[in-house]
C-alpha cells in the first residue's frame, strides 16, 4: 500500500502476523494505526513517511520496532513502548517532530543509531536500567530535551547520542560508566549540571569534543586514569586552566 495517498484508515485481521518493508511508506492522510494483536515486528520503514499519522497502538508481544519503521511522522505526538519490546531499529522516529511523549518500557535492550533524532518536542526522557548502551545520535538535535535519566547501568553513551540538545540543562552519569563518546554532548549550550559517579573507577574514556561547547559547565575534576579526547571540554568553564 506503499504510496496510498488517499488511504485514511485500515482495520486488521488479528491473524495478522507480519507486515514487510515499507507497507504503507507515504500513506500521508492515515491517522491513525491500531496494529493487530499477534504481530511482533513492526518492519523497516512501515508507517516511515506517513505525515498525517497521530497516534500508534501496538500489540502487548510486540519485540522490536526496526528500522526507519516511522521516520518522517512529524504529527505523532505519544509513543509507548509494549512491555516485551527489546529493540528499536535505526531511525526508528527520526524526525517525528511532534513527538512530545515517550515511555520506553522496562525490558528495551537496544536504541540504536539516529532512534529518536530531530524529535524537536520531546522534553524529557528515562532510560531503563536493561538499556547498557545509547547507540550514535540515538536523540542528537533533540532541541528541546530538558531532563534526562539515565540508568546507572549504562556502560556506553554513544558520539553524538545527544549532540545539539540545546535546552538539555542536567544530567547525571551513570555509576558503571566506561565510555562517553566522541561529540556525546556537543553544542548543549545550557548543560550546567553533570554529576559524575563519586568512584569513577569505571570511566576509561572521555571522547572528542564531548562537551565541546558546553559553555555553562564547568569542567571537572576526574581520576587520573581517564583518557581525555582532543577538545573534549573546549569552551566549558575552567577548560585550559
């Protein structure tokens, strides 16, 4: 149904259990998706481009969301995660610029590359404690992101996982954090808070302009077995002293 310009509503069978790659792909006048209860894989880019789609049901066993699945759906405004989903593909929401509230659920093991980037609205965001890795770009030019969680399991915060997130003021870093990578907090012109893990035994690497551009924070004080990336706090308060 890929192209279906005129296609506002569908109604699935419940036998239904698989939709392939891109679907419904440019559907612009859906606006509203129910999907049916034994599908576990919403496909590579299956609503991607849908401009008009508001608002997504999905089933209890749903597993992953892949890739690009609904990129482009600039008027979805709530998602939430199904309890059993472990994965959400690359560009999964890519610039879903409504997109205000997000619920990822307690069993999510992977957010991958550009997942949520250019999701302009979104203010606030949990990672759940099953998520060890925030891949690259996964909420880069997130610009209004406010508040964000991160779970003191998290090893990894990928380059650029949230480069350009100008209205980012506060975060705190996880407790078993090996790995900030490089360009993670790029041009957060607002971030003035970061609190370290008091041990910092774990963090082994702090990459490439970072922080660069971090112009409210203050550069800290960490153990001296940190491997420091070129820039990787240029313009933050005390860098070069």
């Amino acid at each position: 149904f890929a192209g279906c310009t005129e296609l506002e509503s569908i109604v699935f069978p419940n036998s239904l259990e698989e939709l392939g790659k891109e679907a419904f792909r440019g559907c612009i006048k859906l606006g509203k998706v129910e999907l049916p209860v034994r599908l576990n894989v919403v496909s590579q880019g299956a609503f991607r481009d849908c401009d008009h789609l508001l608002s997504v049901t999905f089933p209890a066993d749903m597993t992953a969301i892949d890739d690009e699945a609904f990129m482009g759906c600039v008027l979805l405004n709530k998602v939430v995660c199904p309890n059993l989903l472990f994965r959400i593909g690359q560009s999964a929401f890519q610039d879903c610029k409504d997109l205000e509230s997000l619920t990822l659920n307690l069993r999510l093991n992977a957010i991958e590359d550009k997942a949520f980037m250019g999701c302009t609205r979104l203010n606030e965001l949990d990672v759940p404690e099953t998520v060890e890795v925030l891949s690259k770009q996964a909420f880069a030019d997130c610009t209004n992101l406010r508040r964000v969680k991160l779970n003191d399991r998290l090893l990894k915060i990928g380059a650029e996982a949230f480069s350009g997130c100008h209205s980012l003021e506060e975060v705190h870093m996880p407790e078993y954090i090996r790995e900030i990578g490089a360009k993670a907090f790029f041009d957060c012109k607002k971030l003035s808070k970061v609190t370290w893990p008091q041990q910092g035994l774990d963090l082994d690497l702090i990459g490439e302009s970072a922080f660069n551009g971090c112009v409210a924070m203050e550069v800290p004080v960490l153990d001296e077995y940190v491997e420091f990336g070129k820039d990787c706090f240029k313009g933050c308060i005390g860098e070069g002293e």
